[in-house]
C-alpha cells in the first residue's frame, strides 16, 4: 500500500512510536515520516506508506507552523518543562516586554541545537549521548523565522504562533527568548499546526484512522502520491517512451508532445498511469523518481 498520511501526533509519543501501530493497521513494513516531534509535542506528522517514502523530498516548500506555550522565570538542561531545572530567575518580564522584543527572532538567525534532540554525532543520537550525562559544543546554524506572532497570556503562560525553516528548534527559540529578556524561559507546549503542505485541520489522530480504515473508508486518509506530487505540471508520454523511461532512460524533449514550458520537475503519465516525477536537463526528461515499477 502506498500513499501519505496527515497523522495527528498525540503528546507523550515518540515520532517512531506514533507511527509504529499504522503498520497493523495497514498491513506494510515500510513506513516512515517526516519532520520529527519531541514526545511532548504533539500535531501535524506527515507519514510515508510503501512508494511514498521515496518523494518525501520532493512535497511542497518545508515551511512549518507551530503554537507554542511557555513560562518565564526557569531554564531547564532539555529547554522544556520535562527537563531538569538549572536555573531559575525571579524576574518576569511583562507581556509588553515580550512583544517588543519578538520582532528580533525574525528574519534569519543562528540556532544552538539542543543537546536533547535528534541530530547525531559520530552516528548517535545527542539525546542519549545527554542522557548518559555528556555534552558535546555544538555549532550554531543559520534558520528562517518568517513570522512570529504573539497570541495570548494566561496564568503566567505565554502563547506564540511561530512559522519557520525546517530545522528550527522552538525550545531554543523560546530559551533565546528568556535569555534576551533576563529572566529564562522554557517550553511547556507545542502543536505543529502545518508542515510540508500538510495541515491540522486535515489531520487524523490514531484511533481516528482505524476506526476509518475499519469501516472501509481508507482513502479519506491515504493520499495518493501522485495527489501529493500535484504541485508540479503533468506531461504524458507514449507506451514506448513509458517503457523507456521506467528502465531509467531519458526522454529527448523533441519529441514529446505539449510538453509545458517548464525548466523542473514534472509528473510523468502515460495512458493516464502515474509513471514518477521527471526532470528536464540537457534536453530530456530524466527519471527523478519513479513510482511505477513494471512496464
């Protein structure tokens, strides 16, 4: 079975345990996401089914939005309330403090990863090298902030909508937060409310897909790639050209009929069957990736 699922992620999961029930219910090994989410967050979590893993780089732009929550007045070693505390501050600035100063995390800015977080160094993860006790320095790197939008405080519980590269750790954006205002900050909820084209309105929680899948109605949550891929322009091709190109040869754009002025990527049919996604370089249409296998 093949196809994308816009899965709500619920908070206490890991991304891999979240996913890992789908198997059984879709009866497929291979499955995988996109964009991983901590255990406490929780929202949208884009999974792969079968095929569809291999065009997980080729979905819409990586823009991702989040709502996060935090406090003032602590810093913990994960930069979340789940953490242990390091440090904690008397002073809470006011919410006119907080506003004035979020206009400076837009824009492009360097990002310290957190020592709890997927990344690896020498092929382990940094979160069990920190729960052995072990840090390592880690080289800041250059993300887009592209908005950041104050929503709401209560009971000393700020809320943020923040939208962003992907890449950006909102723990360490919040964390420089608190640290420019002198009183430290740290998470205490996330929700990814868009990622990679995928939003949370359109999401399904877990017991939500089975309870659809069920009652026989899998194609309300199984997106079909070619559905996906419907970002790029289409061009159809003739039954030897199809064979051709899932053999891995290139097409000479001369002498394909209405191909689109378009110097990228392409959808590939024939006879109305999704072949792959192609791309036009040195005057043919190359193989990208492919999704049909046989002729």
């Amino acid at each position: 079975m093949d196809g994308f699922i816009n899965l709500y992620k619920e908070s206490g999961k890991s991304s891999f345990g979240a996913i890992s029930p789908l198997r059984r219910i879709f009866n497929e090994k291979k499955i995988g996401h996109t964009g991983t989410l901590d255990p406490m967050a929780e929202g949208v979590l884009p999974v792969t089914l079968g095929r569809a893993s291999k065009f997980i780089n080729l979905l819409p732009e990586n823009e991702k939005e989040y709502i996060a929550k935090f406090i003032f007045g602590k810093r913990t070693d994960t930069l979340d309330i789940t953490g242990k505390i390091i440090e904690e501050i008397k002073y809470i600035p006011s919410t006119d403090d907080l506003m004035n100063i979020l206009p400076e995390f837009m824009g492009e800015i360097s990002q310290i990863p957190p020592m709890y977080s997927a990344l690896k160094k020498d092929g382990v993860r940094l979160y069990d090298l920190a729960r052995k006790g072990l840090e390592f320095e880690r080289e800041s790197r250059k993300v887009k902030v592209f908005n950041i939008e104050f929503l709401e405080e209560y009971n000393g519980e700020y809320q943020i909508k923040v939208r962003s590269s992907a890449g950006t750790y909102i723990r360490s954006l919040i964390d420089d937060v608190g640290m420019k205002l002198g009183s430290g900050a740290v998470m205490t909820g996330l929700i990814r409310t868009e990622s990679n084209g995928f939003t949370v309105e359109n999401s399904y929680t877990l017991s939500e897909i089975e309870n659809l899948v069920n009652q026989g109605k899998t194609d309300k949550v199984l997106i079909p790639v070619e559905k996906m891929m419907s970002i790029y322009p289409s061009v159809s091709v003739t039954q030897r050209q199809m064979v051709r190109f899932i053999n891995g040869g290139g097409l000479l754009l001369e002498r394909i009929i209405n191909i689109p002025e378009n110097n990228g990527l392409l959808r590939v049919y024939s006879n109305d069957e999704f072949l792959g996604v192609g791309e036009i370089a040195d005057k043919e249409l190359k193989v990208k990736v492919l999704y049909k296998i046989n002729a």
